[in-house]
C-alpha cells in the first residue's frame, strides 16, 4: 500500500531528471572515463539506453529501498509517541514502567552505542553474505525485537531490548547506501538517497497518526495502547523479511531480470566512478581509507546533522505536547512537520544532485535548520502558534541535510574498499551527535525547551561553516590536479 503510493513519485522525479537532462545532452553516446585511472579508455554509452535502464533500476530498486527504511523508521521513532501516548490516563510507556526522564533518555542513548558499534561490521556481512539475504535478516530481526518490547514490564527489559534493536537497524541505512554505489553513478546517487530519507519523515508522520489511532484501543484485550502500538509495528517487519530475501536485488552483474546487454551497460557505466559487487575488499584499501584525513571532515559534517535529526525523531511529540496540544492531539499535530519534510528532502536533494552542489545544498539546509531553533528558543513560551511553524520548518531542514551530505561523501569515494569502510564509519562516528541529541530536550524545560533549541542552532551553523570550508579545501585541490585527472566532487 505503500509503495503503491510511494512508486508514482519516484516515476515524477526520474521523467523530471530525464526531460532536464536532455537538454545538455546534444550527442547519443556518453564517454565515461574510469576514476581510478585516468589513463583508462572511455567506456561508450548510448545515452538513450542508459535513461532505459536507469529509469528501470528507479522502479525496481527505489521503492523497495524507501519501503525498508520506512518500515524501520516507524520501529526506531515508535518510543517516542510511547512515551506520551494516553499519558491523560496514565497509561503511557514512561507512566506504566515508571520511568524518570533520566532513564528514558539512557534507554535511548543505549540504542545509539549498539547502533555505532555493529554499523561498520554489518557493511562487511552485507558484502559477504549478498544484500537481501543480510537485509532480510536484519529485518526480521528489528521486528522481532519491537514486537517483544509490547512485553516490557521493567526498564532494565527496556534498555536490553533497545540495544538488540540498535544492532539489528544499524545495518540498514549505511547497508543501503553502500548498496546503491553498485548500481548509481555518483551524480545520480543524491535524489535517490533523498527519497530513502525522506522516509524517515514519512516513518514519523505515519508514526503519529498510528499512534493516535491505536491510542483508541488502549486497554483491549487487558493490553495498554503503547504495547498495541509495538505489535502492530513491528508484525510488518517479520512478514516482509521474506519477500526481501526473496525479490530485493543484489548486484547488477547477477540480477536475472536484466539482460545480458544491460548487465554489461550498468556495470560498464560505473566501473572506476563507483563500487562493483563483485570487486574484493582490500586491506590496503581499507588502511588508506582509515588515514584519509579529508574523511573525517565529512564524518564531522554528518556528526553535526546528527543532533538535530536524533533530538527530533525522539522528542518530536515531546515537544509537540510542550506546545500546548496534549494527549491523543500531540500525536496528530506530529504529522505536519514530518510531511512537510519528505518535501523539503527531496527537493533539496534534487537540486544539489543536478546542479553539482551537494555542499551548497547541506550548508544550505544546515544554516536554515540553525536559524529555525534560533528563532525557536527565542520566541515566548506562549507562542505557540508561531513555535509550531517553524518547528516545521526546523524538523524538515534537518532531515534534509541527510542527503546531499551523504552523496556528497559517497561521490569522492573512488573504490570498493572505502566505499564498504567509509559509509558505516561516517554514520558510526555520527552516534556522537546522535547521543548528544538525546540529551538536549528536558522535559523540566518545557515548554520553551533552550537548552534543546540552543543547542541545535550551534551545531547546525557549525556544521554550515565546516560544509563550505571542506568545500573551499575540494576547490583547491581541483585547482592543482592536472589535465585529465579525476576531479574531486563539490
């Protein structure tokens, strides 16, 4: 159901790329040279059947992409409107296991040590064991998991389960991007990103308007509603691991729905700009990879986004209550703001992807997003109308940064070795921002919440700064290259 409504816009944002792209395009044949060498001759490719078969890897690779994620959003963001949800009737997740704002937020921390510890070991399983079959597994058991936490009776219970679900969701997100780089040249990677982030948005939207409605039930059947909400949430999860491991790709020189010419044309239109799944992994790859200080500028850059995006998947409907709308209503008004969102990251996305600006478009988004929480933490506490608008706007530069931040590291990745170590690293790494982000909202601040908003708006103007000084340090590493080397993408 889903993806049916999710397919039609994947097939709007490819025919947009395609009618745009045709304009530059004034010969039939593209001459791609390989990155790794530049003295490598150009591999040709019929423009014409190369839109075919990207516009066919889009219908079969992205939605299902955007569905996984979706899927593991809506089980990561659920403890959120767990907390609060029937909290009127002291029934909520916090109330029912007697939780104090410490022990929720370490409940939360604990994901994202489990989450940083198994990210980069799961990018080498994915690499082992095929995709699906390591995608599916993990699913499976994510959804597992959130349905054994409907079961919860203590927070001991709680903090276990929460660092099983960070191990098996750690693996999903870098997983996927890492898998697009076997199947997308690096200036196609961002919009197809977007929209798998985006689902992030679409998680926490569907995610309050389910939480509102199993709000209704609470009580059936001796259950509470938040035990509901952890069922209901994590059943879909276990039934579809199958038709993952099943139908959900692995590389595109295996894929039996291609054929033999188009299996050559996907693989020969990367090979040297992006990862090959059958490529070894190399030591010697991964060491040049650990000591590549420009790396640890972007893990900084995506460290910095962190602490927007976990504070505001976590305490969104915390929030939201802070703002005047209680009970069953601060789930409801949690919907607008992730909606607005799935917008605002594909837009920015697209335009960073097509116009060659991934770092125009994350410190683009970062400086909006800081500017947001700064208007935020200074407007009255009274305000609520106007605090609830640009918390819309806030939450939706905040996931957008995502995107282009990502593409922007995937794209000056240049084999398969740091491909494979560098993605689950940069979000690793990330964790750091992720756990300060659980700590920056208290509810005792409620409702102007400073500490939380302040604290946002420094990182995301630092994370603005670093985009455009990485940027500047890109530019004149382009301006010593000589003729006919691989330029360094900005």
């Amino acid at each position: 159901m889903i993806l049916d409504e999710l397919t039609p816009t994947i097939r709007q944002v490819a025919d947009v790329e395609n009618a745009l792209t045709e304009k530059d395009e004034k010969r039939s044949v593209h001459q791609y040279e390989h990155a790794e060498n530049a003295a490598s001759p150009p591999y040709l490719v019929d423009i014409a059947a190369e839109r075919r078969l990207v516009r066919r890897l889009d219908l079969r690779i992205v939605p299902a992409s955007m569905f996984l994620y979706f899927l593991c959003c809506i089980d990561r963001f659920n403890i959120g409107n767990a907390k609060i949800l029937n909290n009127t009737a002291g029934d909520s997740l916090a109330q029912t296991l007697h939780l104090s704002d410490r022990q929720y937020t370490i409940a939360l921390m604990i994901f994202f040590i489990s989450y940083a510890i198994f990210e980069t070991p799961s990018n080498y399983l994915l690499k082992k064991y095929k995709p699906s079959r390591w995608l599916a597994f993990l699913m499976f058991g994510w959804g597992a998991i959130t349905m054994l936490t409907a079961a919860c009776q203590n927070y001991a219970t709680l903090v276990a389960l929460r660092f099983l679900l960070g191990a098996f969701e750690a693996g999903l997100f870098p997983g996927i991007v890492y898998f697009l780089t076997f199947w997308y040249k690096p200036n196609e990677r961002a919009v197809r990103i977007a929209l798998i982030v985006a689902c992030a948005t679409l998680g926490g939207a569907f995610g309050g308007a389910i939480a509102f409605g199993v709000g209704r039930i609470d009580g059936a059947h001796g259950l509470a509603a938040w035990r509901w909400l952890f069922l209901l949430e994590g059943a879909p999860c276990c039934l579809c691991a199958a038709a993952v491991f099943r139908f959900f790709p692995d590389y595109p020189e295996t894929v039996r729905w291609l054929a033999p010419a188009e299996r050559a044309l996907a693989t020969g239109r990367i090979r040297g700009a992006a990862s090959l799944g059958h490529a070894p992994l190399a030591w010697a790859d991964a060491r040049a990879t650990l000591a590549d200080a420009r790396l640890y500028a972007h893990y900084a850059l995506f460290a910095a986004f962190s602490v927007a995006f976990a504070s505001m998947s976590q305490f969104a409907p915390t929030i939201v209550q802070g703002l005047g709308y209680a009970g069953l209503r601060a789930q409801l008004f949690t919907v607008p703001p992730y909606a607005l969102g799935f917008v605002v990251c594909v837009a920015v996305a697209w335009a960073s992807d097509r116009y060659e600006m991934r770092s125009l478009g994350a410190a683009a988004a970062f400086l909006v997003c800081g500017v947001s929480f700064l208007v935020e933490a200074s407007l009255p506490p009274t305000a609520f109308a106007a605090r609830y608008g640009v918390l819309c706007i806030a939450l939706s530069f905040a996931f957008a940064i995502s995107a282009p931040s990502l593409s922007w590291l995937t794209a000056n990745l240049r084999n398969t070795g740091a491909s494979t170590l560098a993605v689950p690293l940069n979000v690793s790494i990330a964790a750091i921002g992720q756990i300060t982000g659980t700590f920056i909202y208290k509810s005792a601040e409620a409702p102007s919440f400073p500490t939380g908003h302040y604290t946002n708006a420094g990182f995301m103007f630092s994370g603005a700064l670093l985009a455009l000084g990485l940027r500047c340090f890109y530019q004149r590493r382009n301006r010593l290259l000589a003729a006919g080397e691989p330029r360094w993408h900005l």
